[in-house]
C-alpha cells in the first residue's frame, strides 16, 4: 500500500504544534503494517538545511507564480520525504505560516495551494516509478488536495488515488478571497456550497471536507463534538452530513522522542519502577526555573500555546488560592502577549513560586513533563492534545478540561477508578475557573494520599499510549478505500 501524506510542518525539521508531531510518529508505526508513507512538506529553509543530500525528482513548472521541483529525502527517524522545492513560496524567513513580525504571509493562500496542487500531480503520477494510492491531507494548508484530484478526475483525468482529509484543529480553516478562484485553479462552478465556497470566501478546509473520500479527526470525542452547531465552528452542517464518513482516531505520543527512560534531554532517567530519578528531574526544574527546591510542594506544570483555546486564562485568578496552598507553577509557552504579560508579572510577584519561561523551548518541554508533579491542561476544546499524553508517561498527573481527546486520552480520578485502579488523571468541567478551582482542590486531596497518588502514577506511566494502536486504526481505513475502490 503506497500512501502519499502532506501538511505544512513534521517533527524534528519544523514544528508549531501537535500536527507536526503526528506527521513524525505516524509513518515509522505504519511500515511495519506493509504501508509505505511518504509525506511531502514544503522545502522551508530549515528543511533544506537540515536535509543538504535532498536530490531532485521531478519538475513543477509555473506553481503559482514560478517554478518548482520535487526533491526526495530521507530523513530523520526513517521518514521518506518528497520536499517541495518552490522558493517563491518558502524562501523566507519565519514560521511556516507568519513573518517575522508574525503576521500571516499575505500570500498564504498560494503558498499552501502550491502544496495541495504538487500533491495533486504526484498523485496522478508525476513521479518517475511510484503513484500513491491513497493520498492523505492534513489540515486547512492541505485542504484543497482532495478538491483538486476529485476535480482532475471528474475532467476526465482517468483514476485518481483515493483520498483522506484529516482535522487537527477545526479552528484553523484557511478562509481566502472569493476573488482567488481563477488563480487557485479552481473552476467557477465550484464556487458552491457544495464545492469550495465558504461563507462567501473560499474555504481550503471545507473543500477537504466536501470533496475527500474519508474523513478523519484525532480522537472519538472531537469527532462527535465537531458534528454539533456549537462545536462544528461552522462546518457542522457539512459534517452531520458527513458523518458516515467522519471517523476519530485517537494520536499517539512517539515513544522514541517521549519516554522518560531515554530522554535525552532529562538530567537522570527514571521509569515506574525507578521513580528517583523523576525527584532529581523535579530538582532540576526547580534550580532552573528559580523555584524553592522542595520536594513536597506540589509542583504544577504547563507547556502550552497561549492561545484562548488552551484555556489559561483560568489560572492567573487561581494563583493566590494556589500559592496558599503552598504550590509551585512552572509554566512555558508563548502566544497571546496579554497572557504572557501575565504570567511574566505573577512570576515577579510570587519569586521562588512561580516560574515563567516565555517562548518555544524542546527541552525544557521535557523537563517540565518529567520535573512536575502534574500538568494543567485547561482547554476549552482540544481535538486530541499531545501534552496529556507525555504528562502519563512521564508521571506527572494530567488535570484536564473534559473535552475532545482529553476526556478521551485521561481516566478521571473519581472513586470507583481509584478503587479498580484504572485511574490516571484527573478531569474537570465545564471549563471555568470554579470548576478549575475543584479540579485543583481534587488534585490537592489526591497529593495528600501519595499511597493512592502512586497508584494513578504508576497507572499513567504503562499505560498504551503509543503509535501502535492508532497506526492500525489508519490501517485499516486505507484497505478499506483500497477495498472499495477495487
Ligand atoms: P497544539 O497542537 O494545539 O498546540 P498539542 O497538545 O496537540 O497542542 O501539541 C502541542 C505540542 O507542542 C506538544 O508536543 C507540546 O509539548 C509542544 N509545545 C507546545 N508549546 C510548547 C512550547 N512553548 N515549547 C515547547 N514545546 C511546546
């Protein structure tokens, strides 16, 4: 089964968020299922950089206002990349989506059109000796994939592969100018609500939704929550309609990347049967963050985007309640600069308490999953969530808002998991600061019982949270369009 994948950015050469993490873990988990995944991610210059023995394969003349080429590479962790090559799309500094001054690139729209359109062409077997049969998009930024082979097809362009759109995040959906159709290439009659069109604009996700075979979503929760009005954020209608075709495949943390045993980047290793080494990681993040370094203080981490999805605007009003109870917070992360602002304030205003590391930081997100005693992940909605995931693995308790993938990926704390031992974290809801308050006040009790902490603990580190599962679950969704296909 050959499977061609594409999204804007993959774990270790470019990473934002959780979707680059997916599009590095998956691949390695399906070869050994018989599935030769080969991802095609824009040639940013961090990628070119990091993979200088990419070769060319094939050429893209005129995609969308110069010439391009398919380079191919291997890359790290057995990764099969085709890297598109274009750069009047990605030559440029900053993130794969803003400038330096982070803003979006104002051409976005055909930077991420020039993506779906070279998938479009290897799909209909640019390449010299491989064709995929199924191809995978990945988000808004690969949105128009499935519209532009649907379409190829539909023109008499012979068999197409068939193909799956997966959401990340339903919050991110690539809505552009109506004014743009000709230049994306799309036919005019498809500036309709069953084709493009989106609330008056064009929409890159929405064109994946409507046009791909398959669609999938990164956990069973969010797959149902993104059916509702509330939830759907505008396309709940379209994926009512869907909903036959609309599965939740739950993500899986990379255990060559996240396992507390071998980690790189942790100053002792530890496992649930050798826990000192998580106390020395707690140590080391006390010294760095400039926390007093007590072990009994119930040390609360979080690694997060600041963004209002993540919810932390529900803490700042809990941190006196927290810090007479005598907690630490470790937090790091980046994004809305109010919340920033914040956080950079309360570590000022509570030293030896709080510790605040504004930014994008690999390896202190590994000390602070190891070095905590839980993690605070308060969203108000999470497709799936990665950090709830390392936080089990690395010993540190999840708190968590009961949405999408986390209600999924966490088993509450309540008595009767406590009894039969299947706990591994603890959930709040709804998502507000009272209920975040009991939460917390639940977290505390918990702490206050280290025989029944340790049981929750030991319960999270083992548990199954790896590729393999999931990686089947994809499996068998491609053999079933191959089967139907056939
Ligand atoms: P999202 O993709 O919505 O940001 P996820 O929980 O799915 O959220 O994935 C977030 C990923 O990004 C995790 O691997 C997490 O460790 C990482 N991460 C988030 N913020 C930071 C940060 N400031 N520094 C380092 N890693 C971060």
């Amino acid at each position: 089964m050959q499977v061609l994948s594409l999204a804007s950015e993959c774990f270790p050469l470019v990473k934002t968020g959780g979707l680059a993490d997916v599009m590095g873990a998956l691949p390695p988990a399906l070869a050994p299922l018989g599935c030769r995944l080969r991802t095609l991610l824009p040639a940013y210059p961090c990628v070119l950089d990091a993979l200088p023995g990419a070769a060319p394969v094939a050429a893209l003349p005129d995609l969308f206002g110069g010439d391009a080429r398919i380079l191919e590479a291997q890359g790290p962790d057995g990764l099969d990349l085709l890297l598109l090559d274009a750069p009047h799309l990605y030559a440029r500094p900053g993130s794969p989506y803003h400038d330096p001054t982070g803003s979006d690139w104002p051409d976005n729209w055909r930077r991420f059109a020039g993506l779906a359109w070279a998938a479009r062409d290897i799909g209909l077997g640019l390449l010299p000796g491989w064709r995929p049969d199924i191809v995978h998009a990945h988000d808004w930024q690969a949105g128009l994939a499935p519209a532009y082979l649907a379409l190829a097809a539909g023109n008499g362009g012979g068999p197409r592969p068939a193909t799956v759109m997966t959401v990340h995040n339903l919050a991110f959906q690539g809505q552009v100018d109506p004014g743009l159709m000709a230049a994306l290439r799309l036919p005019p009659e498809t500036f309709a609500i069953d084709g493009v069109e989106y609330y008056g604009g064009i929409g890159f996700l929405k064109a994946g939704l409507f046009y791909a075979d398959r669609l999938t979503t990164v956990s069973p929760s969010y797959a149902r929550e993104i059916r509702t009005d509330e939830g759907g954020m505008g396309m709940g209608g379209l994926l009512r309609l869907r909903g036959g075709d609309l599965e939740g495949i739950r993500n899986g943390i990379d255990e060559r990347v996240w396992d507390p045993a071998r980690d790189p980047h942790l100053p002792s290793a530890y496992g649930p049967d050798s826990l000192q080494g998580k106390t020395l990681c707690k140590a080391a993040l006390q010294r760095r963050l400039r926390l007093a370094e007590n072990p009994d203080a119930l040390l609360l981490g979080v690694v997060s985007r600041l963004s209002h999805q993540k919810g932390l605007d529900l803490l700042p009003g809990l941190l006196p309640w927290l810090m007479e109870r005598g907690c630490q917070l470790a937090l790091l992360g980046a994004g809305e600069p109010a919340l920033e602002a914040t956080f950079a304030a309360a570590a000022l205003a509570h030293p030896g308490r709080i510790g605040f590391v504004q930014g994008y930081d690999e390896p202190l997100a590994h000390l602070i999953q190891a070095g905590s005693d839980a993690i605070l992940v308060p969203s108000r909605f999470e497709p799936c969530g990665l950090t709830q995931l390392c936080a089990q693995r690395y010993g540190s308790l999840p708190l968590v808002a009961r949405v999408g993938g986390l209600a999924d990926t966490v088993i509450d704390a309540n008595d009767a998991a406590l009894d039969d031992r299947v706990a591994t974290g603890l959930h709040f809801h709804p998502v507000t600061a009272e209920a975040l308050a009991e939460g917390l006040d639940r977290l505390l009790r918990l702490w206050s019982r280290p025989e029944a902490w340790r049981t929750v603990q030991a319960r999270a580190m083992t548990r199954d949270l790896g590729w393999s599962r999931p990686a089947r679950h994809y499996h068998e969704l491609y053999e079933g369009l191959l089967r139907h296909r056939d």
